[in-house]
C-alpha cells in the first residue's frame, strides 16, 4: 500500500517536472509546426495559383483532405479571399 502511494507520488512529480521543462518550448515548438503546416499548404495548393510544382501528380491526392484547413491558411498567409479563381471558400 505504501508503496503504490511512492509510486503515485513519483509518477506525478515526474509529469510535473516534464511539464516545467517543456513549457518554454511549447510556443516555439507550435510555430515551428505552423511554419512547415503552411509551407505543406503552399506545396499542395500551387499549382492552383499557377506556380509550378514538380510533385504535382502526388500532391493532387492531398488537396480533398486538405480543403477543410485551406480557409485558415489563406487568411493566415495574408490573403482575405481564396487565392484560387475556381474555388471560393469565403
């Protein structure tokens, strides 16, 4: 019995020494992961603005599971309406 109470009691303290080490990196860890969200973005959706793109045929796949998200990345990267002609999302 006691014993479980120790065990308890270091796998919390473990997980808030965890928590305390990792919060000053969390902001920079998210923007990390929004800069390359957005550059995956721009790889997918680029041949649609007219830039051309090698590995068009394999990001074509990508672009329906991807549409949901579009909206954000646009308003995100600056643009107030979809940079696309054909596509209107807002």
């Amino acid at each position: 019995m006691k014993l479980e109470k120790v065990k308890a009691w270091l796998r919390q303290a473990s997980f808030y020494a965890e928590e305390a080490y990792n919060a000053p990196y969390r902001s920079a860890i998210a923007r990390a992961k929004r800069e390359q969200d957005d550059l995956f973005m721009l790889l997918i959706f680029s041949e649609m603005m007219g830039v051309p793109n090698p590995a068009s045929y394999y990001t074509l796949e990508l672009q329906p599971l991807l549409m949901e998200r579009f909206h954000d990345w646009h308003i995100r990267m600056g643009m107030e309406h979809s940079p696309l002609d054909n596509f209107k999302c807002c």
